[in-house]
C-alpha cells in the first residue's frame, strides 16, 4: 500500500524521519553544550552558524526572493525560539519525568491543524500518528520524581513550549511556497535578532570553549536547519500532520544517544515506547 502512495509520498516519509533524527540529534548536542555554556548563548551561536550558512548559499544562488508567505518564517522565528526558553527553564526547576512527556506531545499541534485543513489521512494512519505521539511520550518519561512544590509552574510552562513547538511546525510549513532555503533563512534571521536583543537586555558575555567549542555549536546549528529544512519538505510531500507527528518523534533520537553516550539506562516502558513509536511511523505509511 506504501508503494501506490507514489514516490512522493514515500520521499516525504523518508524526510519527516530525517527530520525527526536531525533535531534529537541536535538537541543531544545542545544538552551537552548547556553543561558548559549557557543555554542562551548555545542558541545564539548555534543558530548564527546556521545563518551565516544560508546567507551565503543564498548570495549564491541569486539572493532573497521576498514573499508574503515568509511571514511565517518569521513567526516561526520567534515562537521556536520562546518555546525552548521555557522547555530548558522547565527542565531547570522540574524532574524530566514531567517535562519530557508533556512536550513530547507537541506532535499532536500540526496534526490537529491539518485534521482542520481537511488533510486526507486514512483511519490506520491516525492510528499511527496518535502512536507516534503517545510512543515519544513514553520514551521521554523518566521514574517519576516525589511531588514538587513547583510542579504546577513546570507543568504550565512544559504545555507552553509543546504548544510552542507545535505551532512552529505550523508556520514552517506554511511558509514553504515561498521557498526552503529563503524560509530557513529568515527563520535563522529571526532567531539570531530574538535570541541576541535577550541575551543585550540580560547583559551576558558570549563565552564558548574556544575554537572547538565554536565548531560544535555550529554542527547543532547545521543539524538543526538540516531538520528544519526536511520538515518542511516533508509537509509539503506528505501532509503537515504525518511530517508533523513523526518529526516530533525526535526524542527517540535525544534518549538513544544519551543511553549510548551518557550512559543513561533506559527503563522496560521506556523500550516499550520505543517499539510503539517505531511501530507507528510504520503504520503511518500505510
């Protein structure tokens, strides 16, 4: 059944789980990078990097192309980058156990507009896209800590950055017609504008490790756009709900690197949101 979908269809599977790859791939790097630098500055510089990169392939290939449509990219700008404040101050002052499963859910956004865009998506597949989003969910849960005096703040600010992330999946997608490359450039733009006028009003130094440090913060920045950009590909190949949900199954990506590189063990349900997760991008293709 996959195969009468079109080679289309199937390339924008195969995007949304490179996608999906790329950003739990750079937010691992970006966690590691947060122990030494702070988290403000890993953004800025990160995504500098990426923007110094799209500028040029942009002045090469002929330059900006402004279109009403990069309007979203540049919502899409300031939203991502105000979810992932909150998403690391609610990592900050609440256990993991309640910040990872509630913005895990952040695939259920772009699944939700496109159920009201009258997206064509069979019953198996909402099956697998309501997998999708309850297998993350599960693999980004940790034992659950004893009650915190500041649950009710971390929960409130873990829903805002789901929702957060959520909508820029939305305008991401919707900002496709005018083009991938000027789209992830005016996002990079925005981002660096955002994040630099908090970090002049927070009157931080920009401190990194040296000239190694100032490389990895540009691999999280080049992966971060990689992911952004197969996103967007995605949605337009498949739907913005299908891109959406498998791309927000990133946290498989984040917690196998961490099992495999910071040793952190994985429980029995967490293995068991890994199969559900994998199971439901599967039965997304059919």
């Amino acid at each position: 059944m996959l195969f009468r979908r079109g080679k289309k269809y199937i390339l924008g599977l195969l995007f949304a789980v490179f996608s999906s790859i790329s950003w739990g791939t750079a937010d691992y790097f970006g966690g590691v990078a947060s122990r030494t630098i702070d988290s403000l500055i890993t953004v800025l510089l990160s995504q500098f990097a990426a923007m110094v990169g799209l500028l040029a392939i942009v002045t090469a290939t002929g330059g900006l192309t402004l279109k009403g449509a990069l309007i979203n990219a540049v919502i899409a700008g300031i939203v991502g980058p105000l979810s992932l404040i909150l998403y690391y101050r609610a990592l900050a002052i609440g256990p993991m156990g309640i910040v990872g499963p509630i913005n895990a859910t952040s695939g259920a956004v772009p699944v939700i507009y496109g159920f009201a865009i009258g997206e064509s998506v069979s019953a198996i597949q909402w099956l697998g896209i309501v997998g999708c989003i309850v297998g993350v969910a599960i693999v980004s849960s940790s034992h659950i800590t004893s009650p915190h005096k500041e649950d009710l703040r971390v929960v409130a600010m873990s829903v805002a950055s789901a929702l957060g992330f959520g909508v820029t999946y939305i305008f991401l997608a919707r900002s496709a017609s005018a083009g991938t490359i000027d789209t992830l450039t005016i996002q990079r733009i925005t981002n660096v504008l955002l994040i630099g006028s908090l970090l002049l009003i927070g009157k931080k130094k920009l401190k990194f490790n040296g000239l190694r440090g100032g490389i990895f913060l540009a691999l999280i920045g080049i992966l971060d756009v990689a992911a952004n950009g197969s996103y967007i590909i995605a949605a337009t190949k498949s739907s913005i709900a299908i891109a959406g949900a498998i791309g927000s199954t990133y946290p498989l990506t984040t917690t196998a690197l961490a099992a495999k590189y910071s040793k952190e063990r994985l429980s029995m349900v967490q293995y068991a949101g890994v199969i559900v997760t994998l199971a439901s991008i599967v039965t997304t293709s059919i």
